[in-house]
C-alpha cells in the first residue's frame, strides 16, 4: 500500500513541479514577444508536462517500486534459512550483537543453544527428506513458544539458537524447558512410523554487559554438556558463574 501511495505521488506531483518550472521559465522567456505568445507559450507549459510527463513519472515510479521490492527479498532470502524460516547463523549473529553493542545496549536476556538428539539416525533410518521435515518441526515448534521480540536463528546442520532479550536465569530456564517438551510431543512420522524427536539446550544468562561471542561460548558448552549427561534436558547457567569445561562434541 505504501508503495502505490509513493507512485500516486509522483505521478502528480512529478509533472506538477515539470509544469511550474516551465510557466516560470515562459513567463520570463516570452514576456516580451507580445500577450499571444505568452498565452501560447504557457498554455504549452500547461499541457506538454501533463502529457508527456506524467506517464513517464507513472513508468519510473513503477519501476522503482518494483526494484525496491525484489532488493526487499533478495535482503529476506540473504537473511533466512530457506528450509526452517529461521535467521541464519550470519543474520543472527549480526541481529544479537547489534542488540547487545547499541547505544541503549540490553543488559539482560539469555541465548539458548538447541540442538536435536540422534539427528544423523532420522537420516540414516529415513533419508534426508525426513531429516529436512523433523528440522520444519523442531523449527515451528521452537517459535511456537517464543514471546514477541525473541530471535530464532539455525545455526547449521541440526543446531538453533533462540536469543530471549530481558528475562532472568528463571524465567530463561521455563521457556527452555517449555521448549524441550513441545519438541517432545511434537508428531513426526516418517513414512507412517512415529519417531521421537527431542533436544538438548544449554543457556547462558546475562544481567550485565556482554559479546555475543562469549554468551555462545558459554552456551555451547552447556549444550554439549547437556548431551554429554544423556540428551534430552536443558542446563542454563549465569554467564559470570559457571564453570569452564571442555567436553567432545557428542552426537
């Protein structure tokens, strides 16, 4: 709608101005030639802008409404996952930081690695096609959850990342949790068999400044520690008490 309202605009306010520059410029061009030259000379200024000028604002308007719309999607298509709808890792990352790095930085929130449990094996058991649907279901049931003005964002492979601006280490623990469960009543039956699907999830919690690189850091491990103590569970940790660990990356 906005965009007709720009080329309605400047379809008539376009040869508008055309047509006063003109009446300017005869009235002073051709005063001295006599009263029917003038009048001849502005009745021109009058009609040629309207003729010819409005359709050409109405043509380039058009098409500069239409250019802004492709740049539109070619700027969504660059910033989201095609299969899951999510941000991808790039936009996500650059979205997070912006938040945490602006003037009027957010000082509070958490991010939340997800990462789905067994993941080759749906592969393996039934194909990639099946693969690409349970990452459709773990994606839609992941937002299902969400507040408005959380991020959701595919990281690679199986693994998400949920950023949650302005919540506590509790508040962070129930919708992760709240995660993990929808994502485990989720139906997912790949050709007619119902398979389970769940996911580990590691947070890290802030209340004061920070990078995106170290609450990723921080919640990667978590994940993986979340996987490495069974799968399916959700360990959040504050960003400023948590214990370092190192653990190998588990399926």
């Amino acid at each position: 709608m906005q965009g007709w309202s720009s080329v309605a605009k400047w379809t008539v306010f376009g040869p508008v101005a055309c047509m006063v520059i003109a009446l300017v410029y005869n009235a002073i061009a051709f005063a001295d030639l006599g009263p029917e030259a003038l009048r001849r000379s502005l009745l021109s200024a009058t009609i040629l802008p309207a003729l010819v000028a409005s359709p050409l604002f109405f043509y380039f308007s058009v098409r500069l409404r239409n250019l802004a719309i492709t740049n539109r999607r070619l700027g969504l298509v660059a910033r989201t996952d095609s299969l899951t709808s999510c941000l991808n890792r790039g936009a996500f990352t650059a979205r997070v930081e912006t938040v945490l790095d602006g003037e009027a930085a957010l000082e509070a929130g958490a991010l939340l690695m997800i990462d789905a449990d067994n993941f080759k094996a749906i592969n393996d058991l039934f194909g990639h096609d099946a693969g690409d649907e349970a990452l459709t279901i773990l994606s839609r049931s992941i937002r299902s959850v969400l507040r408005a003005g959380d991020l959701i964002g595919r990281m690679g492979g199986e693994e998400f990342a949920v950023f949650l601006p302005r919540v506590d280490q509790k508040n962070a623990e129930a919708i992760a949790e709240r995660i993990r469960r929808v994502v485990q009543l989720a139906q997912f039956a790949p050709r007619g068999q119902a398979y389970p699907l769940t996911v580990s999830i590691g947070g890290a919690v802030f209340n004061n400044r920070t990078s995106f690189a170290e609450l990723f850091r921080i919640a990667d491990q978590r994940l993986y520690g979340a996987k490495h103590s069974g799968r399916n569970q959700a360990v959040i940790v504050h960003a400023l008490d948590h214990p370092s660990i190192a653990l190998r990356k588990t399926a």
